[in-house]
C-alpha cells in the first residue's frame, strides 16, 4: 500500500487509470456494483437530468410557469409550508418590461426624461 504522500505524488496517474476504467462499463453498472457491496455511492447528473428528476418536480422545487403561451422553468425553494410548495404567484416578466416603473419609482425620473432615454436607446 502507498502512502497519502505517495498517492499524492502519483495522483495524475491514478486517476486516468480509474477514469479509463470507469469507462468502460455504463454508470448504471458502476452504480449497481457498488450498491450490492453496500457502498454508498450515487450519480453526478447531467443539468437535464436534474430538471426532469421526479422528486424535485413533486417537491416543487423545480416547476414552471406560463407566460405568454411558453412554459417558463422555475427553480423554488424546495421547502413546503402546511405541506404546499411555495411558489410565486406571477411568472417572471419579459427583459425591459418593468424599466419605466422602476426608474420612475426608484430613481424618481420623469417620464419624458424616460422617453428621452429611450429614443436614445439607453432603455
């Protein structure tokens, strides 16, 4: 057996060797193996997996929301309150359709400096 300091000074070379044969064989099969030895183990999922992944669409932690005629993907919170996913009420708005009203509001411009800004195209 190696030691961590010899491990170490081969660590380049050990895992080529366990990534070639790691692929050999479909992760089902490498995920299989060690669970009939009892080890834990579980697989590194792909983006789409995980947003097809039933658990997280019954926990509503992801779901999605119409807007305009699409289905929108969300990402909640992933917690229930009395045994509902919190969820918001409206879907996102479309980039640009709430610029008037937050720079009208917040930063307190007119609205025909606003449509002095836009026929510049700065909004």
């Amino acid at each position: 057996l190696l030691t961590s300091a010899q491990r170490h000074a081969h660590r380049a070379e050990i895992i080529d060797r366990i990534q070639a044969l790691l692929r050999t064989k479909s992760r089902a099969h490498w995920l299989e193996l060690l669970h009939t030895a009892r080890i834990p183990a579980g697989p590194i999922n792909r983006v789409d997996e995980i947003a097809e992944d039933p658990h997280l669409v019954e926990r509503g932690f992801l779901f999605k929301m119409l807007r305009e005629g699409l289905q929108i993907p969300q990402v909640g919170l992933g917690i229930r309150f009395d045994g509902v996913a919190n969820t918001p009420r409206t879907p996102p708005p479309m980039l640009g359709a709430d610029t008037r009203a937050i720079l009208s509001s917040w930063a307190r411009i007119d609205a025909s400096r606003l449509d002095e800004l836009q026929s510049e195209g700065v909004i």
